[in-house]
C-alpha cells in the first residue's frame, strides 16, 4: 500500500494537482509510506499498486519509450508548441511546413538521454493536460516514476480512497 498526504481534498488524481509542488521525480502524484504521507498534509490518502509499473524517474526516457513516436503524437495536438521546442533546441523551423520527420527524428535523437523526470517536466510545462493524456494513451501501463521508497503517479486511472485506520 502506498500513501499521499495533502492538505487537499480530492477524491481521484487529477493533473490539476500535478506539478503544485516538488517534482524532484517527475510529474505526478507523488506517494510513499504512510509515516512520509502524514508530514505533508491532513488528508492521507492510499492506492495499491504494482510496484513494477513504475519507471526509474533517473533513467534515459529512451529505455522506456519511444521518443520520435511521442513527438509526433504531441505534434498532432499543437504544432505551434512543438515548432518553440524545435527552435529551443536550436534546430531551424519557422511553420509548421517546415517540421519534416527528419526535424523530428533530429529532436528525437536530442531527448533520448533525458532523463524521464525532465522529460516529463518539461513537456507537462508545454502541454500540461495534453501531455498527461497522450502519455497515458501511448504508455498506459506505465503508472508513473519512482526513485527508492517514493512513487509518483501520473496514470490518472489509478484509483485512490481516502485512508481509513483499522
């Protein structure tokens, strides 16, 4: 059993309480033991999840996804954003005529030694909502990262219930 502690009140996880706080691991919602939970807020809140469906928040992106596959999915969302994080990785685009799949396999090859917990935090700060749903559409047994005891979930599927002592 893992826990959150939160001074708010919610019955799912949401990406709107994503990226409040540290995001030292990633983008979600983060959960531990429930001695760390009760130290961050006076709501406690638990899941049981699989342990192996979390990905090490410290490791390349590359090992676990397929990056090019990504960006051409956020591509379809909002070309405008993808054309600033092409020109923020200095590779020339001024439209979106301009993005050809070699621009973005160019991109791709830049991101593949990300690792996931920026990977993640600098695309929710690009496409928040957009990149929660594509990652769950494309990785959906992915529940999130993790780093030693501490889990952080971005799957929002995951079904949580407020902590109810025996």
């Amino acid at each position: 059993m893992l826990y959150h502690g939160s001074n708010q009140n919610f019955t799912k996880i949401s990406s709107e309480y994503m990226n409040l706080g540290n995001n030292q691991e990633g983008i979600g919602i983060y959960f531990s033991d429930f001695e760390i939970a009760k130290r961050f807020g006076k709501y406690i809140y638990q899941t049981n999840v699989n342990p192996k469906k979390f990905i090490n928040s410290r490791d390349y992106i590359s090992k676990y996804i397929n990056v090019l596959k990504f960006l051409k999915e956020l591509f379809k969302y909002d070309s405008e954003e993808i054309i600033m994080l092409l020109q923020d990785y200095g590779l020339e685009v001024f439209d979106e005529n301009d993005i050809t799949p070699k621009i973005l396999k160019d991109l791709a090859k830049e991101l593949k030694y990300e690792e996931v917990r920026n990977f993640q935090i600098e695309f929710y700060q690009r496409y928040r909502d957009e990149f929660v749903n594509i990652w769950m559409k494309l990785y959906p047994n992915i529940l999130g990262t993790k780093k030693d005891n501490i889990f952080c979930i971005i799957n929002t599927s995951v079904k949580i219930e407020k902590y109810k002592k025996d």
